[in-house]
C-alpha cells in the first residue's frame, strides 16, 4: 500500500547487472516520485545520457513510456509512483536501458525514511563509473574492461582493438567519487527548484522535459502527393479525368535522377571553421556556468548597433520558463520589426510566424537525446570534450532565416552569436552593478503599449567589435511603428516590362496569386519554405503551370512577377484584365499596367486560384 504520509522518503540502491566489478547508487527519492521523474533520477545519477528507450518491469508488469508502445505489451508508467510498486524495505523492481545494448538496472528498497525537506532528493554515493553508451551492452563493456587491463599489463593489440581501447579511454571515466556525487546532487537540486511550482515530482505533477520547442519538425517520412493533388483539382475544373501533361515540372522540380546530393552539415568544415565553432563552444560552456536565465525573462531583451550598417540586433535569453534554455541573437534588419510583433502580440507568435518572420542564429543547451547526428558529429570533429553530467549540458547550434526551417549555421554566421553571448555577460555584469537593477528588465505592459526605449550596446568610435569592454549601454529611443521587416514589392527590370507589354492583348481575365507551401524543399543551404505562384486564365482552356521558387533572395512578389511573365511568353498574349488580392502585388504590377494597358484590379478573394490554393496546402498537411 502507498505511504499514508505524502512527504515520505525511500531510500533506493540502483544497481547495474551483470558487470564487475560492482557499479551502484545510493540515492533519497520522494517515495511518491513518479516513474518517469525516477527513469530521470536513475539516468542522472548512473551517468547515463538518456540517448535510448527504458522501460520499468516489476511482477511481471512491464511499465512503459507513451513512446514505447511498440516494444510489446505494456501500461503508462506516467500513471504509477513508485510507492505503488515498492511498499516495503527489500522489494525490487526492474529498470531496462538501451534496448539494443540491453542495460539492466535492479532497483531496491533500502530504507523507508521519514519527511526532511533538506534532503527529499539526493545522491548519497556510489561506486563504479558509468559504461559509455554504445559500448555493446554488458559483455561488450567487460570485453573493453579486459582489453584495458591487458593494455596495463603490455599486451599486443589488433589496429581494430588498439582503436577500440582508445575509444573506450576516452569515452569511460575513471571512477565515481565525491565530486560525480556532489555533480548529481547539483542536477537533483535544479530539478527541485524546477518543479516546485509545476507540482512537484508525484504522478500528475510537473511534466519531465520533452526537450526543445521546434516550431516545425521535418518528416522526412511523409509522403505528400501534390501533384495527385493538383491533378485531382484540375480535374474538377476542366471535367477532364485526367489532367493534361504539363509542359515542365509542374512543380519546379529537377528529375529524380538530377537532384542535387547535398553533404552532411558541419562534414565540410575546414580547420579555420572548426576552430572557430570550437572557440563558440567553448564561450557557450562559460554562459552555461553563468544562467543568465535566473536573471532574465525571454521579453528581457537588448540591443546590439551594427558597427557597420547602424542597424539594431536584439539579443534574448530563454531558460527562465524552465524548459528551453538558449540564447538567440536576431539580425538586422529584421530583428526589431520581429520583437515589435513579438511584444505586442504573443498570441500571434505562431511557429508559423516564428518561421516566417525570424532571422538569427540560436545557441542552445539541451540533453544529448536532443542533438541530431552532426550536433554530435561536431563534437568530434572539432575537439570538444564531451561535457560533465547534468541537465541541459550539450550544445547545439541552429539558424533561422526568412521562409527556411532551423538548419545548422556556416563558421561565418557565429561572429554574431559570440558577439551576443559576450556582450550578454556585459550586460548581467552592469545590471549587477546598477543602482536599480530592474530598469535592465522588460515588463511587457498591455496598457502602456511597447516600451519607448531599449538598451542598447554600441561600439565607441575606432574600437574593434572583439573588445567586449568598449561598447558602451545607453538607452535608445524606438520608433516600433517603423520597425517592419523589409517587404519592397519587386519592381521589374526595364527590359521585362517592353519585353511583356510589347506583347499583344486578348480579351479576358487572368487570376494571379502566390503562397508559401507548408513543406519545405531541401536546398544547399538548408531546408527552405518555398513560394508558388500561378497565373491562371479563368477560362481554363489550358492547365496552370505553377511557378516554385527556393531562392531566399526572390521575394513573393519576383515570383509573382516570374509567373506572369513565364505564363505571358507561353501564350505569346496578355489579357485585358489581371485580378491579384494583394497590396504588394498590385503595387508591384503598376509599372507594368501603365506601359502594357492591362488593368491591373485588386480583389478581395481569387476564387480559382484561392480553391486550387487551399487543394495544395491541404494536400501538404496544413
């Protein structure tokens, strides 16, 4: 039966099967701790890095976590304390790792303790440092363990079990003493001041980290067929059971055959890059120390004056809300224009919005289950040493940009991001030692609007950007009403609007219109949103030839313009009247409408297009 008294404590001694010799722990759990907050104890205290599937077994009952369900037959350990399963001192239960290297922990009651407050989660000792992870299991982790002992004793190796020894030295530790147990204790006391608020560690409680908010994930898996999509709405237009073939891709696309063969990101990177996300790296280890998230809110922002263009960069800190800890540097010249929606309106901050609007570069603190194969990649490749146990200690590093997915970042872009993380420890520094150490914080207030100024950083006259001290904070006043983001509508070359209102008109009405597709397409640089664009004859008498682009540098309305002018050409013909539903493409039209005579007329809705529209962006999950 559960402790009738809520604030009880158990002692429990995790130890690892099958290996020697002994590797254990000693720790103080609150004996209504949740099974997914003790898989997170366990992990933290062994020295695991949660990179694998656990699962919980006990009289037969296997308890699983809701990412497990296809591991067999099992119930939600999110829905049992450990208390539920231990009730008495010598009881046991089972906790299983690493599926494939097939880590078996026991777990035991060692003593029923009453409530104290100071000590509700804790390390108490151990013995033994933790396999690496990926070693083979508990045989492969023995055979490493001989391997090393005949090393000592001057055996003869293999090159195969000479590189194997090496990566066991590097990777395995030498022992656990009180310094690993003062480690653990440090992470167990994070997690306590983490959930205290969130109600604590028992079943219904404070949620365990699910990791880092990503605005979108790309399934690489999913399978959407647009053009079956498209063909289907054709279709229905034209009454035709099968659309005609289109002239060329309809979507933009190269054959199967052609496509580009992109290389692993951070797999290029020469020794001037290396050393340069190697020097990024090691500053972020530094700011990890410093938790500037204890002090500053993620609307705590402040500003960085470009030397060079004037324009402001806007520096935030997230970690505050105890889940993403990271510092963003935004970029001019969009930065302002995103903290001016972002403040006003945080509804409205939609992954969408963050996507769509955002440009900067991300420096983040995560658990290594996190990273993506060339986060860790990059550790090798430049160096780094693998960081001590705890809590969000890995770093990865990620970039955003106008109409792209977060992608790994080029050597070039981390001057900004060690710039802001430099100046970040200025700023901490001066708020420190400022007589009113709030006037450093940003209240966001409903009724009094944005805020007039912003602290902002700028670099005194013949000063190098690298010294941190010569950049002096002063209060700047801001135009938030200017603050938008770039969005001049394109405006033709004088050789495309001859080179189309030279052509003759016909009689009718042609929709024009653009979107951004919900799915990204892969491109050198990473994945990019692209923008469709189609010029449609409302009579149909022909099938639209959508027009894609994954250039960053086209804006909607160049791609607007591309598709009228591909669509022109191809009729050899204009028509008398051109529907758009924009203000930007109608601006962006008016050049062309004076010379060429076609009526260029803003509308409310394009009903083909917007129909044929929202059949694609179904089609692709939105």
């Amino acid at each position: 039966m559960p402790s009738s008294n809520p604030d009880t404590r158990y002692q429990l001694r995790i130890q690892l099967n099958h290996v020697s010799p002994p590797i254990w722990r000693d720790v103080i759990v609150p004996a209504n701790i949740s099974l997914p907050w003790l898989h997170e104890v366990i992990q933290e205290a062994m020295g695991w890095m949660d990179c694998h599937l656990h699962q919980f077994m006990h009289k037969g009952t296997f308890y699983v976590s809701d990412t497990e369900e296809d591991w067999g037959d099992g119930i939600d350990e999110a829905d049992f304390a450990l208390e539920q399963l231990l009730t008495k001192v010598g009881d046991k239960l089972r906790y299983d790792y690493d599926f494939g290297d097939g880590w078996e922990h026991n777990v035991s009651l060692k003593k029923i303790l009453p409530p104290d407050a100071t000590q509700l989660l804790c390390c108490l000792k151990g013995e033994g440092a933790c396999p690496p992870e990926d070693c083979g299991g508990p045989f492969g982790y023995m055979e490493l363990c001989d391997l090393r002992e005949s090393a000592r004793k001057g055996g003869r190796f293999s090159a195969e079990d000479l590189e194997r020894l090496e990566w066991f030295d590097q990777e395995a530790g030498a022992g656990y003493d009180q310094s690993d147990v003062n480690e653990v204790n440090e992470t167990f006391a994070d997690i306590l001041n983490d959930v205290a608020d969130a109600g604590g560690l028992a079943v219904g409680g404070a949620p365990v980290y699910d990791g880092v908010f990503k605005p979108h994930e790309i399934d690489e898996e999913e399978d959407f067929d647009i053009e079956e999509d498209f063909e289907n709405f054709l279709a229905e237009l034209t009454g035709e059971p099968t659309a005609p073939e289109p002239a060329f891709p309809t979507w933009g696309q190269a054959p199967e055959e052609e496509e580009a063969d992109f290389p692993e990101p951070y797999s290029e990177l020469e020794r001037d890059g290396c050393a340069a996300f190697k020097a990024v790296m090691e500053s972020a280890v530094e700011l990890r120390k410093l938790e500037p998230w204890k002090r500053l809110n993620d609307c705590d922002i402040f500003g960085i004056e470009d030397p060079e263009t004037g324009g402001i960069h806007i520096v935030s800190v997230l970690g505050a809300g105890k889940d993403i800890f990271s510092l963003h540097m935004h970029r001019a010249p969009y930065a302002l224009g995103f903290w001016r929606e972002a403040l006003d309106d945080p509804a409205g901050m939609t992954p969408d919005a963050v996507l769509h609007r955002s440009s900067m570069i991300e420096l983040e603190f995560c658990n290594k289950a996190d990273l993506e194969e060339p986060d860790l990649a990059l550790y090798e490749r430049v160096g780094m040493d693998t960081p001590p146990r705890g809590r969000k200690r890995w770093v990865r590093f990620r970039t955003y940009r106008p109409r792209t997915f977060p992608w790994f970042p080029q050597p070039e872009e981390l001057l900004q991001l060690d710039l802001g993380m430099r100046l970040c420890h200025r700023y901490l520094k001066l708020m420190a030692e400022a007589a009113s150490p709030e006037s450093f914080l940003m209240e966001p207030d409903a009724d009094q609007g944005l805020p007039s100024t912003l602290k902002v950083f700028r670099l005194s006259d013949a000063a190098k950007p690298s010294e941190t001290n010569k950049w002096t904070l002063s209060d700047v006043g801001i135009d938030w009403d200017s603050c938008q983001a770039p969005s001049e509508p394109y405006q033709p070359s004088e050789f495309e609007l001859h080179q189309l209102a030279e052509l003759p008109k016909q009689a009718g009405v042609w929709e024009l219109g653009a979107i951004f597709l919900p799915a990204p397409a892969m491109t050198a640089t990473g994945p990019v949103i692209p923008v469709i664009a189609i010029a449609l004859d409302v009579r149909m008498e022909q099938p639209p030839q959508p027009h894609l682009s994954t250039d960053l540098e086209a804006s909607p309305s160049k791609v607007l313009w591309d598709a009228l002018k591909i669509k022109a050409l191809e009729a050899q013909a204009l028509p008398s009247e051109i529907h758009v539903s924009t203000d930007v493409a109608e601006s962006s039209l008016q050049a062309f409408a004076k010379l060429s005579g076609v009526k260029v007329q803003r509308v409310e809705s394009l009903p083909l297009l917007g129909g044929l529209f929202q059949t694609m962006a179904q089609g692709m999950g939105r």
